[in-house]
C-alpha cells in the first residue's frame, strides 16, 4: 500500500485523480478548505475502494494552511509517496481589473504553495529513493495569458528544473498541462463558457488517465491529449502577437455562463 496526497482534492481534476488512486489501492490524504466536502468524498472513497482516506482541512492561500499540509508530507512514520499539487482557480477579468490582492493569492496558491510542498515531500522520497510529484500547470503556461499563465509557467520550469536536478534518485517529477476541462473552475471564477468550442473540452478522469501513463513513462512534461499537443506544436510557430490576440480571449468572458 502507499499513500497519495491530493491538493484540491473535492472538485474536478482533484477528485478525479482521488477517484483514480483510491481505485488503484492507494491510501489517500485529500485536502481543500471544505471540511464537510472533504469528509463526504473520504467516506464514499473508503466504502467504494476499501483504501484508508483521511483529510486535511487547509487553505493553501494562507502560511498556516501550507504549512498544515508540509507537516503532514514530513512525518516520515507515514511516508506519502505521491503528492499532486493541484489546487487552484482563475480570476475574474483582465489585467487591472483583478484586485492586487487576488492576484497575490494566486501565486501564494499556484507558486509559492507548490514549492514548499514540493520541497518537503521530495527530501523524504530522496531519502526513501522513491516517490512522485505530479504539479498541475496548464497549456496556458505556453501563450499569454496573465498572472495565471505567468503561474503556471513557473509550474513548468520550477517541476522540470527540480525533476533534472533530481535524476537518478528514482524520484519522478511531472508538470501536468491540461487544456480545457469539465470541471467547476470556470464557473467559481465567474467566467463564461460558451466561446469555447465542444472539441476543445476533456473529461477529467481521462485527463488523469493520460497522466498517471506519462508519469509512469517518467515524462516531465505531460500534455494529455492529442487535440492539445497539435495545438502546443502551431502555438511554437506562431507569431506571439497573433497567438496573444487570440489565446487572451478563448476561455476569457466573464459574466454570467
Ligand atoms: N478546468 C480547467 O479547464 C483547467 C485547465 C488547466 C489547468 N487547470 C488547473 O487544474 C487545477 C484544478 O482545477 P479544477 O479545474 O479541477 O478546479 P475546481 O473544479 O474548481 O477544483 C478546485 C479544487 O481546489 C480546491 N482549492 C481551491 N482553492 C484552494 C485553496 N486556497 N486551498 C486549498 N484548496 C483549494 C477546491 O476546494 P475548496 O474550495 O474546498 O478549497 C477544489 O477542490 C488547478 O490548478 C487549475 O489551474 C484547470
């Protein structure tokens, strides 16, 4: 048996990756801010998978909620030995219009979270000479789009950085870059759907599928889906005005869905 931790565990990619693990024989620790969430899915996790699911109520937008979940990922009595930083969200509107207050949260969440957690678990999987991390970015830390692509792109350096610096230790590093997927992300952060075409749209726990074959594969880098790796290969070649006209709008109404 080994242990999975999941970040943003209660809704979208999260649960599917919860789903996943727990029907792979993973015990598992799910954390996010809502409590009654949290034990619910624990329950119905445990029943259906037979795993042992505990939670940690934390608010990784705060110090004491990261280090909450660092705790957890240091206690070398129960090892973790897959954390999947994936809690985050978007904000509502352009540049300027988002409160600096907003945009900072973000990088505490998107950034500053992922570091410290990351850190904490990979010095015991180091120690252990085994363990994954799996940190969810984005394909929009490939085209401009803001302080979240900004984000997501450290996700991307900062988790193949570390993943080389890493080598050989039979610890795995992965940077997760989905496109758009079903999941309450749009509608917490108040944005509009219906520019957005019904090919572009994946399904969750395929995504995750996709993603535990790639980690296995030891990938640094994983683009889950076809539709997204052609797309990836045109946004290389395309010039980066043309690609920050069109990027900045798919996915960007707000307003009412
Ligand atoms: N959906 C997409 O199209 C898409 C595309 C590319 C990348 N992503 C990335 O995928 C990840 C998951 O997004 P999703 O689409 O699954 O979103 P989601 O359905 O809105 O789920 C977000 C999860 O994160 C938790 N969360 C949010 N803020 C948190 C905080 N401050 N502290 C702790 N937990 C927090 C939420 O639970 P609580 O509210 O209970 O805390 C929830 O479990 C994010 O990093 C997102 O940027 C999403």
């Amino acid at each position: 048996m080994t242990t999975a931790l999941i970040t943003g565990a209660t809704a979208g990619i999260g649960a599917a990756f919860a789903r996943r693990l727990a029907g792979d024989g993973h015990n598992l620790v799910l954390v996010a801010r809502n409590e009654k969430r949290l034990r619910e899915q624990a329950t119905e996790l445990h029943d259906r998978h037979g795993v042992e699911v505990s939670v940690l109520v934390a608010d990784l937008a705060t110090d004491d909620g990261i280090a909450t979940v660092e705790k957890r990922l240091g206690d070398r009595t129960h090892p973790v030995d897959l954390l999947v930083n994936n809690a985050g969200f978007g904000n509502k509107g352009e540049f300027l219009e988002v409160p600096m207050a907003d945009e900072l949260t973000m990088l505490k969440v998107h950034c500053e979270a992922v570091l410290r957690l990351t850190s904490e678990a990979v010095k015991g999987m180091r120690e252990r000479r085994r363990g994954g991390v799996v940190n969810v970015a984005s394909v929009a830390a490939f085209v401009p789009r803001g302080t979240y692509g900004a984000s997501k792109a450290w996700v991307v350096q900062f988790t193949q950085g570390v993943a080389r610096d890493l080598a050989g230790s039979n610890v795995r590093l992965m940077a997760l870059c989905p496109g758009f997927v079903r999941t309450e992300f749009h509608e917490r952060a108040g944005m509009g759907t219906d520019n957005i075409p019904d090919w572009m749209w994946l399904d969750a726990d395929k995504l995750v599928d996709a993603a535990m074959k790639d980690l296995a594969r030891g990938k640094s880098l994983s683009v889950p889906d076809p539709r997204y790796k052609a797309l990836m290969g045109v946004a290389k070649l395309a010039p980066r005005n043309l690609l920050g006209g069109i990027t900045s709008k798919t996915g960007r109404k707000y307003g009412p869905q």
